[in-house]
C-alpha cells in the first residue's frame, strides 16, 4: 500500500473504503498549472476519490497556454476547475485562494505545487480552523514551503531531509495508481500498434511523460541513442507526450531513423488517455508516475533519472526505489550504451514476463484507494493539531511581511533600470 507517514504519527492504512465515522470534510484542491502531467493526473484522481467517499471536493488551477490541456480529463473526473490569473503575486494568489476557500467551507486547502504553499498558508490564516497542505512530488526538496505547513513528500529520503527543517509536519506518500483504470488491457494495445502500423511480432519499448527540458529531455535522448546502438530491426521506441522540448527531441528522432534507415523512433503526441500505449509495451521507461502506472499495466520496466542513470526494477532494485523513489542521478559514463544494455537484457520474452508479474504484484502497495484513506488521516490529523488562530495569524502575518519586502525589492529594481541617470 501507499505509505503515508511522519516521525510523529504513523498512519496503518486501512483495508479498503469502509464507511469512517467522522463528518465528510470539505477540501480545496490546488493545482499549478493546466498541462496534463502525472502530478495533476494523481490529484484529480485522488480528489474524485475522496468525492466518492463522501467528501466535498472543489478544484483550481493556474491558467496558462500548454500544449495539452488537463480539463478534459477533469471534466471525465467530475471537476471544473476555477482558473486563476497566472500573473498574480504572492499575496494576491493568497487572496484568491481565501476567496474559493471561504465559498466552499474548506476545512483544507491542498496545493500540488511547492510554489503555492506560501499562498495558500496565508489563505488558510484565519479564525475559521482551517489547514493548508503542500505537495512536492518533484524529485528534490525546496526551500520555500513555509516550515510549520504540512508537507507531502514522494520519497523516504526527501522526506528524512525535510523533516529537519518542518519538524513533524512532513509526510511520506508516493505518488498513487487507480488499479482499476490501470490494468493490463491487451485489446487496447493492439489497437494503439495497429494505428502507428506497428507488427505484432515488434518489440516496443514505450515512454509516456511530458517532453519537457527538466527532468525528461535527457532520459529521451539517452533512449533514441539506445535505439541506435542496439540496431535491431525489430525494435521500436514510442514516445508518447508532448512539452517544451519536443521539437529537439523530434530533430534527434528524424537523425536516428535517417540513420537507421527505418522509423525506430515513433513520436506518437500526447494522448488524453495514454493507458493503451502502456499496453501496447513489451518494455517501458519512465519516473514516478509513469514508472507506477507501466507496472500497474503489467509491463517490464527501466526507470530513468538524470546524469544518465537508468535500471531495470527487479528484486534488487526494489529497496533502492522504496527509498529514492522512481528516478535516479546516479552519473553514468556512456547513457545511451549503458540504457543499451538495460534494454537488451529484456529482450528475452521470457525475462520480460517474469518482471512484468514481479512488477504488477509489487505495485499493489500504491493503491488509490489506500492513498486516499491516508490522506483523510493526515488532514484530520493537521487539523486537530492546529495551533491557535493568533499563531496561525502570526505565521501568516511573517509571510505577508515577506512577500511584501519582496515586492518592494522588485519595484525598487524596475525603477532603477527605468531611471538609470538618477543613481548616484
């Protein structure tokens, strides 16, 4: 199951999505922007489940331009979220959220972006008991999220790092999988071969993720070049996204397939629903919630991370992703020929059914619905531990100071560049 813990408080999941006892809670959900990705994906998810429990559930989201949008996936989960400017400080964030927060009773308002949490603190400020909980699902601490707002982290060692600064007010929960929506569907991926005109005799290898400079251009490219030095005509890489950095990504693509002679290398665009080219996979690659879902659907899998780093979950990297997550910066010498070899070892179908079982039966513990229980514990839990409203206001009060210095620093600077010839 999905574990959910800090040093103070150890939550024991329960079993299932029995009835609870305690009055619903009405929960504002924060997203930081509009571009369909794993993180919003997982939060929309986790709030149609704690709706389906009972729970009052009202979501807003950053408005920007992407490329593909996440509100056709939250109107399939029941949501239409409130968009917020994407111009707005800190203090006028603040004020926007405490508007949706005082309309819809929220006991908790729960940001999915670090950046909000400054924000969404001095929102939750008030004399109404009301909770502010930040999660960072990215793969390293920030400095930012105010120290006594409770903070979600994905990994144990992140969290281990962060409880040194917030105290027991960090919990570990890694990122969840609905196992019902995620499940091997073999129809499904024939049809998603058929429509690339891909041969049932192929081997796929499959990557699905946001094609963005941070984080995933590095892990792609090392892919395209894997394809290359393996040269088996029977082999195909999907890429499977879109994002700032596709247009590179396709440049090295169209270089690899000139070479090659032949289209190794598929750009198949970003998908509202991805889940049939997970089963269209003999071989996935991915981090974080990618990595889970690929397992879920019952597919071999070699996580990616950065500085090269890429391994094949099996039994002896198991502890290494409990612990670090589903990525990885270990430095590697040669990325393309070593994700080479990690690749060609799961060209043995037999090889690749063993770790696609291991991996289906392993990724029970990231359950939906059991991640959705321990988020119920932990906003009860923030909540009764919630510090009286002077020192709530106090808290939100050190911020506002903050984030006004900041805003005075940043007229100060316009100003001096506008007005070169008055500095002395």
């Amino acid at each position: 199951m999905t574990q959910l813990e800090n040093r103070a408080t150890e939550v024991v999941p329960a079993a299932g999505p029995a009835p609870r006892a305690e009055r619903p809670l009405s929960v504002l959900i924060g997203l930081e922007g509009l571009a369909l990705g794993g993180c919003p994906i997982n939060a929309l998810d986790l709030g149609r489940t704690l709706r389906g429990r009972g729970h009052r559930v009202e979501v807003f989201a950053i408005d920007e331009q992407v490329r593909t949008s996440l509100l056709p996936y939250a109107e399939r989960s029941g949501f239409s979220p409130v968009r917020l400017p994407a111009r707005s400080g800190t203090l006028a964030r603040a004020v926007q959220i405490r508007r949706l927060a005082a309309a819809s009773s929220a006991d908790v308002v729960h940001v999915f972006g670090p950046w909000l949490g400054r924000a969404a603190t001095i929102a939750a400020a008030g004399p109404s008991p009301r909770s502010a909980v930040v999660t960072n699902w990215m793969m390293e601490n920030v400095g930012y999220v105010p120290p006594r707002t409770p903070l979600i982290l994905g990994t144990r060692e992140l969290r281990d790092e962060a409880e040194q600064i917030q105290g027991r007010h960090v919990w570990l929960m890694e990122p969840p999988v609905d196992l019902d929506a995620d499940r091997p569907d073999p129809a499904a991926g024939r049809r998603f071969r058929h429509e690339l005109g891909i041969r049932a005799d192929e081997t796929v290898v499959v990557v699905v993720g946001r094609v963005d400079t941070h984080l995933k251009e590095e892990g792609l490219r090392h892919a395209i070049g894997a394809v290359e030095h393996l040269d088996r005509p029977d082999l195909r890489l999907v890429v499977v996204g879109d994002g700032d950095a596709l247009d590179r990504v396709r440049v090295e693509a169209d270089s690899v397939n000139d070479r090659l002679g032949r289209p190794a290398v598929v750009l198949a665009g970003a998908r509202q629903d991805p889940r049939p080219a997970y089963d269209a996979a003999d071989v996935a690659l991915g981090m974080g919630g990618s990595a889970l879902r690929a397992l879920a659907h019952g597919r071999p899998l070699v996580v990616l991370g950065v500085n090269g780093f890429a391994a094949t979950f099996d039994p002896t990297t198991r502890r290494h992703f409990a612990e670090h997550g589903f990525f990885g910066e270990a430095p590697t010498p040669d990325p393309a020929r070593h994700l080479a070899g990690e690749l060609g070892g799961l060209l043995d179908t037999d090889r690749r059914r063993e770790l696609a079982a291991y991996g289906r039966a392993e990724v029970q513990r990231y359950g939906l619905e059991a991640a959705a229980t321990q988020l119920e514990d932990l906003y009860r839990t923030e909540l009764a531990a919630l510090p009286g409203t002077p020192r709530r206001l106090a808290d939100a009060g050190l911020l506002v100071g903050r984030a006004l210095g900041h805003q005075v620093r940043g007229l100060r600077r316009r100003w001096t560049r506008a007005h070169p010839a008055r500095q002395s």
